[in-house]
C-alpha cells in the first residue's frame, strides 16, 4: 500500500472585491483557493495554512457634507469655536441696540 501525503499546499487568491461604500471607511474581501503549487491542482482548504477568505479596510474617500471629528480635543476646539461665535454675534447685537438706544435718547434730549 502506498500512503501519499500532501503538504504545503498555497493559496491562489481571487481579486479584491469592490469597497463595500461608495464614500466614507468600507471593507474589502477576497477568497482563497488552496492549490499544489507545481501542478496548481485544487487541494482541500486543511491542505493550506490560515483562513480561505482576507478582508481589509477601503476608503472612496470622505462623504460630502460630513463634519469629520477624529478626537475628543477636536470636538472641543469645534465646540469652543462655536461658542466663541454665539458671543460675537450676542456683543455684537448688543453693541448696535446700545448705538440704536442711545441715538433715540440723543433725540429726546435735545
């Protein structure tokens, strides 16, 4: 009886697949054929080292219209910016019903 065993079988990968969104983080995936690398004749998957299928990160780059925030410190900085502005826009609202005021008063007085 002969008894023939085979190892070292290799992974003959498939193409990646599209991004799995069209803008914004996505993955990618692609799927392995294990094969007898001199003769490329399918083996079984246990043939072969690690998993049948591979996946990676993708990007088709940012979505439109989205505020991107990657940390705590610029969500604060966005927040304090906010803030700073609502004072401005408040001082100066301030500044012209005080200007408005005075020019009336101006105008009882004499």
């Amino acid at each position: 009886m002969l008894l023939v065993v085979l190892t070292g079988g290799q992974w003959r990968w498939s193409r990646w697949t599209d991004c799995s969104v069209s803008c914004g983080a996505g993955k990618q995936r692609r799927t392995g054929t294990c094969i007898l690398p001199s003769t490329g004749q399918k083996l079984e998957r246990r043939l072969c080292d690690g998993f049948h299928h591979e996946t990676r990160k993708c990007s088709n780059g940012d979505c439109p219209g989205k505020l991107l925030i990657n940390d705590i410190a610029n969500l604060r900085f966005f927040a304090s910016f906010q803030q700073q502005q609502q004072q401005q826009q408040q001082q100066s609202f301030l500044v012209l019903f005080l200007l408005y005021n005075s020019a009336s008063l101006y105008k009882l007085m004499y």
